[in-house]
C-alpha cells in the first residue's frame, strides 16, 4: 500500500489537444479517490497516465515517494480493472485469478492459499471452478477485481468497472467494491462518469472538466460547498436549481430581484460571505439544491411563488417540478454538467426555462399532491443558497 501523488500532471497530444491540464492531487495511503466528470473530460488519461499506459507530457507522478515516470507499466506494483472484465475465457475462475501469481512464478501452494482467501473476500469461494461464459455480470466483475487483489498491489486503478451492470447490479457492486477497498484498505483511484458512484463510493472526489481540476475534497465538501457553476451542476441528483437575480441593498439588508419577487438576506449572509459587497447593484447566480425548497414553508424560511408544473410520486419522497418568473442561467458550465447527468434533474431546468421563466425541482413530503397550473408558496432556506459569479462561475464566498 501506498500514497499517489501527481504534481502537475499534463497530457499533450501530438495535434495539440491537452486532455490534461496542471492536475495536482495528493492521494493518501489507503484512500479512495474518485474521478469523476463529462466524457473526455481527461480522468481516464489521468489514471492511465498512473499506470503507466499512457506516457505523460509534463509533471510528475510518485508511487508511496518513488517518482515513476519512466517506470515500465508492469513493474509499478499497480493492478488495474477495466469495464470489459477482460477475463481468459478458456479458463476456471480459480485459473483467472491466480493468472498474475503465474507470471510472477509463485509457488502452487502460495497461488492455491492467495487465490482462495482473495476468493473469500469476494463471496465467490462456490465459483471457482467455474467458466466466465457461465457467471453473471456481477460475478465476472468480481472474478476481475480478484485477480486485481490476489497481486497484493501497492495501489487499484478501476476504470468505470461497473458500466457494463445494469441499474440493480451496479447499486449492489458499488457497495461491495466500497467494503472490498475498506477491508484491504488499499489506496485506489477509481474513474466514473455516474456523479451517484462518485457520492457513494469514495472518501475523497476530484471533479473534473475539459482536462482540468475543478475541485477536489470529500463528499460532503464537493456537495456541500462546490467551488463553482459545474461542480454545482453536476454533482446532485436531482441537481441544484439556478436563477439569476439582481443583488441590492436596503438599509442593513441585502436583498435578491428574482423576477417580480424579493427575498431579503439575513444580515449574516453578508458575514459569512462577504465578498457578496462585490456583486452589489448587479446581477448574480443563485443556486439552492431540491431539498432547501420546502412546501408548506417553515417557520424560518422566505418564501417564493410558484406555479405547479407537475410532481413524481418516487415513494418516500415527491419531486415537485414549478415554475416562476425569473431570469434563467445559460452558463456554458451548466449546460455541459446537464448533458451527462440523469434526465431527471438539471436536464428539466435547462428544458423547462425558457425566457422569462425558470423550472425548479423541490423535493417534498410525499403525501402534498399539489394540482398543475395552481399557486404555491415555497420555503427557501436563505442559510442554505449558493452564490455564483455570473462571468466566471466562481463561488462568492
């Protein structure tokens, strides 16, 4: 086991296209790192390029202290599983799994005893003697991250292992890979595009888009506190609602223009963020996520007008999709985290604003069935909004 660190890391094609650009992260021993962002966004490079299949164009790259740039791939002490499995078909699972313990020329009781407790771990002791052509989609995945473990690597590198599951599966596969990487306590970097993997499965998340880093941290932080429109946008499902509004002063207050309607911001807002003081007398993006919008509104929310569109009866909670006047965010940032998440959240705000109007989701009890084309007021946690430059898509902190 080991840490990974990369110090500015970049990847520049002979056409000149750089798929990665400047990536800085520390990866401590035993940590589970997840990238995750849009296709081509540059995580897949970024993990190959830890491998050592992909040859970097700039920076450095250490494995527990030891710089290995020019380290063959086979010589890293590092096991990758792949989405495609890639398992000998011709083989038992007892035969794929002890394949790299044959290369490395252990000796058949050493193999025998690794591939039998490897097989322990992942639930498929019954299995072994067994051809791939006959296991499930689960239990070939687990068959592939067995003959990742039985090496006793330094480090795992997954790439987007479980895309080839369907829903139920991965759900399940997540948390066993999750339990997997804990019990062994291996320092792993897993790669995904499902924002949903990313929440669930590691204890740190770098987020990325067009090659470069923009933001790392935990789960709570990247969700909690995104650094700007994109992380906003992408991680959350259903994503966070944005509105654009105009930032004002009225005596001590601040007070937030969203389209005929005002909401008033605490005196402490402008404490906690008091680079608000830049935006004053302009415009500014709001953010708040489905479940800072409450109905009926508590007794310390604002509130906000709204017209019922429709609602999703999802069980233990409803998704309540309305409408109000206001001006809506095309940000380029948005758009983009919108094409790769589920249709389901920031894919109805962008369909559903058009000019004056602007579509938000509101998670709510599931017994409120609000009737379309009627007048709701919604609670709005003024504690709980997020504030974005319009220009750059920083976070205004």
């Amino acid at each position: 086991m080991a840490s990974i660190h990369l110090k500015n890391v970049g990847k520049r094609y002979p056409d000149g296209n750089r798929a990665v650009i400047d990536l800085n992260l520390d990866i401590a021993d035993g940590d589970f790192m997840v990238l995750v962002g849009p296709s081509g966004c540059g995580k897949t490079t970024a993990l190959r390029m830890v491998a050592g299949l992909e040859e970097i164009s700039e920076g450095e790259i250490h494995l527990g202290g030891e710089l290995i740039n020019d380290v063959e791939p086979g010589k890293r002490d590092i096991a990758m599983v792949f989405q495609n499995y890639a398992l000998y078909p011709h083989m038992s699972v007892f035969e794929n799994i002890a394949f790299p313990l044959l290369s490395q020329g252990v000796p058949r009781a050493e193999r025998r005893d690794r591939v039998e407790r490897t097989a322990a771990v992942l639930g498929i002791s019954d299995m072994l003697d067994r051809k791939p052509r006959t296991l499930s989609g689960g239990q070939r995945q687990r068959v592939a991250m067995g003959r990742a473990i039985v090496r006793e690597p330094q480090a795992f590198l997954m790439d987007e292992p479980l895309s080839n599951l369907d829903a139920k599966l991965r759900v399940q596969m997540r948390s066993e890979i999750s339990r997997i990487q804990a019990e062994l306590g291996i320092t792993t970097i897993y790669v995904t595009h499902d924002q949903v993997e990313a929440m669930t499965m590691g204890t740190r998340i770098a987020v990325m888009r067009k090659g470069v880093l923009q933001q790392e941290g935990s789960p709570e932080v990247i969700y909690g506190q995104p650094a700007n429109l994109f992380v906003a946008a992408f991680i959350g499902s259903p994503g966070m609602n944005f509105v654009t509004a105009e930032l004002s002063r009225r005596g001590d207050d601040l007070v937030l223009g969203i389209g005929p309607q005002e909401l008033v911001l605490p005196p402490k807002t402008l404490a906690q963020r008091p680079a608000l003081l830049e935006h004053e007398s302009g415009s500014i993006v709001i953010g708040i996520r489905p479940e800072h919008l409450s109905l009926p509104p508590t007794d310390n929310s604002a509130k906000l007008k709204a017209t019922v569109e429709r609602s999703e009866m999802l069980g233990a909670e409803r998704l309540l999709h309305v409408s109000i006047s206001a001006k809506p965010v095309s940000a380029d940032e948005i758009m983009e985290a919108a094409e790769e998440v589920s249709a389901a959240a920031p894919a109805m705000l962008q369909d559903g604003s058009k000019g004056d109007e602007v579509a938000l989701i509101a998670r709510i009890d599931p017994s409120i069935v609000p009737q379309p084309g009627s007048t709701v007021e919604l609670g709005v946690g003024l504690d709980r909004l997020h504030f974005f430059d319009l220009e750059s898509g920083r976070a205004v902190l």
